[in-house]
C-alpha cells in the first residue's frame, strides 16, 4: 500500500487550506508567481539536479575524511536537490493543495485552470475522459517519495557504515557541545539506519512539541475542535462566556478562519434580544484547567499565562507568533474586549467576573476553532508555545486527569505509551519543551516521526505537515538559504546551552528518512545551529543506499 508522506487529515476541508495558507503566506505567495511557470521550471531543472548529485557525491565521500568539517558550507552537502530552482518548484507544489495517493500536491487542477481546461487529473494512468472531452491536466512534478514507494523508483536505504561515514565528521564539531545524540531511521520500514547515543535522554526544548503534537491528535483525533461558547443562567440573568481552551480564539475583524470573539459577541446580542434581555450581569468560567497559570519557568514573553479562556493569546500587540509582552490576566482580559463587542450590538453589561456556568445554564451561542490538525500544524510551524500548553492540558482532559501542567506531561506519556513508543529516560513537565526538566530521547523523537507517517495512522498526519520548511517556513525560514531549502522538514529546539533538531528528509536515492539530533552544553548557539543544518543537508545529500 502506497500511503503519501505528508497527506494532510481531509475532514478539514477547504476552511483548513485557507488557514494553512495564512500560516505559511509565504509559500502562498511563491506559489502565486510560479505556478504558471511550475511545468518549465522542473523540465528545466531536472537534468540539472541529475549532473549536480552525480558531481557533488564524490564530493561529499572526499569531505567525510576532512578534519575540520565545521568549515564546509551547507551547500557543499545539499547537492541538487537544494537547488534553489527545485526547491522553489517543490515549494509551489507543497503550496498548491493536498496530497493525493501518489505523494504528489494536486497542483495540476490549478494549472488546468490556468490554461482554460478542465479535465481531470491524469497521473500516467486512465483518467477517465474520452477522446471528445477536455484533456486532463498533466501531473504535477513528483516532491517527496511516497512511503514505502516501489522498487522502481527508490533506492534502498543507506547503510549505517555510509552514514556513519557522512554523519559523525559533523557531529564531532565542538560548536555542538560536550554531549549529543543523533539517529536516523528509514520511515517506510521503521528500521534505524544509524544511531549514536540513541537512548541517552538530553533537554529537548521545542522538539516536545512534536511529541505533544502526537499524544494530542492520538488522544482527541484530527477532527476535534475547541470550543467556546455563552451560557445564560435561569432566572439572574448572569451571561457566563465559557472558556473551552482555545489559544486561537482571535478578536481580531478579519478571524481568517479561527474562532471569533466578535461573531460569539455578536450571535449571543441576537440570542438575548430574541428573549427580550438588554442588559446582563457578565463573567467568564476559565475552570477547564487547573492549577497555576504560570509556566515554572515563570512571566515570560514566550508564552502568556495558561488559561481556557484567551483571545489571541493574550498579546499585547498584533502579532501572531514569536514572544512578546502579554497580559497577566488573559480571562479578564478577554471578557472585557467580549463586553465591549456586546455593547456594540446594544447588550449592556457588568464589569466581568469569574464564576462557573452550571448545568441548568442554557447554551446562546459558541464559536469552534479548526479541526485539531490545524492546530497542530500552526504549533509546530510556528513553535507556538501556547498551542503547546493548550494541548497537553486538552490530552488531560480527555485523559480525565488534573489539567494542570503536571497532568498534561502524565497524559502526554501514558498516549505515548498506549502507541507503543520507546520511552526510556523520557520525562514530560510540559507541553512546549519549555521546561529545562524535560527530557527527550533522539530514538523517541525519530520515532515519533516514525509513527506519524503509518498508514494506520492517517489522524497523526499533521504532525508531519506541520514541520517548518527549510528555507521557506517557520521557524526555518530563515535557515538552510544556501542549503537543502524546500527539502528538510523538521522541527527546530533552542534553549540555553541547548540545540536540537528533528524531522524529514528525502535523501539523493529517493528515500524518506526521520532524524533527531540534540545537543547539550553548547556554547555559541549560531554555530551550534549552523552545524546541525550542515549535518541535516548532508543527510539530504547522501546517496548512500
């Protein structure tokens, strides 16, 4: 059975593709200039990328003997397949739409469009039109191989010696630190490849999300949506806007997707005019979660205080991401931009107040947020540490355990236990990698990789979609622009002392590999970061089946 790498959950359905596309404009925007061009550019570039991997892999076996592998420039590892013209064509198909069953963006509708025809997809095969109709579009370019993809085309997988070979020059640059670990797994077959320290546990940072991410959509399914709503009690009058622990409730005018303090505002003013109620004794219910709002790390620009009931993650300006002041409060903070949209539909209100709606409280109107898969991948492309919070206290939930931050890391590990996955030495003290208590293991991370693309699997997808992309989006757009941009995917770690990354990649011979690489004790973390891009790009380079 041929499953795609990276087909994201379809119940989401077009509102997800708009969002996705808010979290990734710059992918959109490529993808608005090329595509026209999409078909010229990849004839143009494929005998190109062909010459380029075939001159740069004897290059890159001379380079492993190197004493000083930390003075190689990315690119010298990132062959063609780091072109930047392949990359940009790759891009623009990873922009397009969603994976069908070859492991290909279904771009070629749009270009089908683009050049007034409307047949259907071809794809070397029988596309069902007749000799009279329109002409199906032609396929768009192949981007990433297809798990457990023929014989044919794929190459077997590279050998532990060979990558032993490529790997362990880079990972012995000092920038790297005193200790780090590395593994590389084949995720068609789940089998490791190479491995050094696999099982020693070291501080994550933000590759936890990844594991939040699986234990999340395993506990809760693709399709879960959080949701807020207003409840008013029999009798007193008293609205109670309840919070259902939805980090991406915006009470911004444009929601572009995510849930809407405005449209809630606005639906509960027609729900009490209805009832002939003008005016309300107004509070908030935030009880969903327990425990201190604070992360241990304390008040920090990273992340705001973690509540069930925020808009637009409390920040204090318009940003979306990245760390910025926000509000102590954000419940309160929340409730009075809510009352402030009341009264602009003519309900007058109280100062809010905390209470808890009862069970005899009748529901007026609630608004939900995208599909958990969604979610996800804005976590993970953004390394959004309030989705990342937000979720591990959700897996609570839903776990029926204590949403406190030390029932979100027990929830964490008992989902990742019921997968079966490998957690020795694995420690879980929040959602985000925050926490310096954490611990991770670079076979727990590849695993979960791992099992985030099995064909029995399609709910935990997202946690593959959502990983940043080099050179384009996220937290990697900025990373690997003289390297393998457009073809490692992975998920980016930083603390203090602390580098780690963790994700895909498509080597030279056409297959998919998961690894992880995390550092400790580094000292520079610009060359620390550098080094593990040069060693991620090498690995993308290698031809080493």
């Amino acid at each position: 059975m041929v499953v795609p790498e990276l087909r994201p959950w379809r119940a989401a359905g077009p509102r997800v593709t708009r969002i996705a596309n808010a979290v990734r404009p710059r992918l959109a925007r490529a993808a608005d200039a090329v595509r026209p061009g999409l078909t010229r550019a990849t004839d143009t570039v494929r005998p190109y990328l062909a010459r380029t991997a075939a001159a740069v892999k004897p290059q890159v076996t001379r380079f492993t003997g190197m004493t000083r592998p930390e003075t190689v420039k990315t690119w010298q590892y990132s062959a063609g397949a780091a072109t930047a013209g392949l990359a940009l064509a790759a891009t623009v198909v990873t922009a397009a739409g969603p994976w069908d069953s070859s492991g290909q963006r279904t771009a070629e509708r749009d270009r089908a469009v683009a050049l007034e025809r409307t047949g259907g997809t071809d794809h070397a095969g029988d596309s069902g039109t007749t000799a009279a109709g329109p002409r199906p579009a032609p396929s768009a370019a192949s981007v990433l191989t297809a798990l457990g993809g023929g014989a044919n085309t794929v190459k077997s997988a590279p050998t532990g010696k060979a990558l032993a070979a490529v790997l362990g020059p880079l990972l012995g640059n000092t920038a790297l630190g005193a200790r780090h670990t590395a593994v590389v797994v084949d995720v068609a077959s789940g089998r490791r490849l190479y491995g050094a320290g696999a099982g020693t546990a070291l501080i994550p940072a933000s590759t936890t999300k990844i594991a939040t991410a699986v234990a999340a959509l395993s506990a809760l399914g693709a399709d879960h949506r959080l949701t807020t709503r207003t409840a008013l009690e029999p009798d007193t009058k008293e609205l109670v806007l309840v919070g259902g622990g939805d980090p991406t409730l915006t009470a911004r005018k444009d929601a572009d997707g995510w849930a809407s303090l405005r449209e809630l505002a606005h639906e509960t003013a027609a729900a009490l005019k209805k009832r002939g109620i003008a005016a309300v004794t107004l509070s908030y219910d935030k009880t969903l979660y327990a425990g201190s709002e604070i992360h241990p790390i304390g008040v920090n620009d990273n992340l705001a205080p973690v509540s069930a009931l925020m808009a637009d993650e409390a920040r204090t300006d318009d940003s979306a991401s990245g760390p910025v002041a926000r509000v102590s409060d954000p419940a309160a903070d929340a409730s009075r931009t809510f009352a402030r949209f009341l009264a602009d539909d003519g309900i007058r209100t109280t100062s809010p107040g905390p209470s808890k709606a009862t069970g005899r409280a009748e529901n007026l109107a609630q608004v939900s947020s995208p599909p958990l898969s969604a979610l996800v991948e804005r976590m993970l492309t953004n390394s959004d540490n309030d989705i990342a919070e937000a979720l591990a206290r959700q897996t609570a939930v839903a776990d029926r355990r204590r949403a406190d931050f030390e029932g979100g890391g027990t929830a964490i590990r008992d989902r990742l236990r019921r997968l079966g996955l490998p957690l020795a030495g694995a420690q879980f003290h929040d959602g985000s990698g925050l926490d310096r208590a954490d611990r991770l293991t670079a076979n727990l991370l590849t695993a979960l990789l791992v099992k985030a693309g099995d064909p029995d699997r399609p709910e935990l997808r997202p946690v593959l979609t959502g990983l940043p992309v080099a050179g384009f989006t996220g937290t990697l757009t900025s990373r690997y622009t003289d390297g393998a941009a457009g073809v490692v995917r992975a998920k980016t770690g930083t603390l203090t002392g602390v580098n780690t990354l963790a994700g895909t990649v498509v080597d030279q011979d056409g297959r998919l590999l998961a690894f992880a690489f995390l550092t400790a004790d580094t000292t520079d973390p610009g060359a620390a970061q550098s080094a593990l891009d040069r060693t991620a790009s090498a690995l993308a380079a290698c031809g080493c089946g």
